[in-house]
C-alpha cells in the first residue's frame, strides 16, 4: 500500500505534468487517476474539493520547483546576468525532450483559467509574483533600485513565459535561447 505522502506527491506530479502538457480542460481527473496507478479514491481522499483544488495545488507544487531551481541558481552565480542566463538555459534543457519538461508552464493554465476561477487566478499570479521577486531580489543585492529590480524581474519574468509559449508552439528550444542571449542587455552591471 502506497503512504499518503507518497500518494499525495505521485497524484500532484502526475497532475501537474499533465495540465503542463494538455492544460486545465484537456486534462481529466480519471486521466490523472490512470496515469498515477493509484485508486481513484486517493485523489478524492487529498483533493475533496476535486479538480480546481487539484489544479490550485499543482500550481503551487511547479511553482515550488521552478522556486528552488531559479534560488539555487541565483545563489550560486555571482552576478544577476549569469544567474538568468542559467535559469533560462536550465528551462530551455528541457525542450530536448518534451515528455520530461518539469516545472513549465504556470501560464498555459494562468491563461486559460484566469477568467473563469479566481482561486487558480490567485494561484498563478501568486507563482509569477514569487519568481519576479527572486529576480529581483538578485538585482537588488547587485545594486539595482528595489523599484527598478522589481519591474526588471516582471520584464525578465515576462519574457521566459513567452518564450516558453513560443518554444512550446514551436517545438524547439531557441527562442529561450534567444531571450538568453539578450539578457546581458537589459540587466546593465551596478557598483
């Protein structure tokens, strides 16, 4: 018998893979339940409130990865350039095998939901929110205006999701690599 914790965090990887990849509406509660090999009643013993209480909770769980990659990241580069530059590549890695992309993207389900539940709104704002001050709390220890470092976290935010998109759609890892290569532009050196 699988523990709940380990039921827990399998039904939260699964789910959270699959709205990844096939989006809110695309991805059904017995899909999820097929594809973790638990019992249907594990989801609804976790997840009672069933599909947008599960969708809130794995937007927080890819927002916890992608947190702990984009921190790690920020605090073993030296500058915020570097830092970036490796968040991005580290992110466009993962467009070599579409089947294993983790952590990517918050915002096919901000976009498709956002109109329709506030709760899963509030969930993906929350996620950009915390990446964007991550970003800028590297600027800030750079010597980067509070002000300054929290609209350059939202620019440099703002362009990893849509290359994301873009790269999604294309299927191909460079226009990440693109944005990437552009970030020495807009993340000028301070001090």
């Amino acid at each position: 018998m699988v523990s709940k914790v380990n039921s827990r965090e399998k039904i939260l990887q699964t789910a959270s893979r699959l709205f990844q990849l096939q989006g809110y509406h695309g991805t059904g509660l017995n899909q999820i339940i097929k594809e973790s090999g638990l019992p249907k009643g594990s989801l609804y013993h976790h997840f009672p409130n069933g599909k947008e209480e599960l969708a809130i909770e794995a937007v927080q769980y890819t927002s916890k990865f992608i947190e702990e990659n984009l921190q790690k990241l920020m605090n073993e580069k030296e500058g915020p350039v570097e830092a970036i530059q490796a968040f991005i590549r580290d992110t466009a890695s993962q467009f070599d095998n579409l089947e294993d992309i983790k952590g990517i993207p918050v915002g096919l389900l901000a976009s498709e939901t956002a109109l329709i539940s506030e709760p899963l709104r509030n969930a993906c704002m929350q996620a950009f929110k915390n990446w964007q001050m991550i970003i800028a709390k590297k600027l800030i220890q750079n010597g980067y205006e509070k002000e300054e470092a929290t609209k350059k976290g939202l620019l440099v935010n703002s362009m990893i999701g849509g290359g994301i998109m873009h790269s999604l759609t294309s299927k191909d890892k460079t226009p990440l690599l693109v944005i990437m290569e552009v970030i020495p532009l807009l993340i000028e050196k301070k001090g």
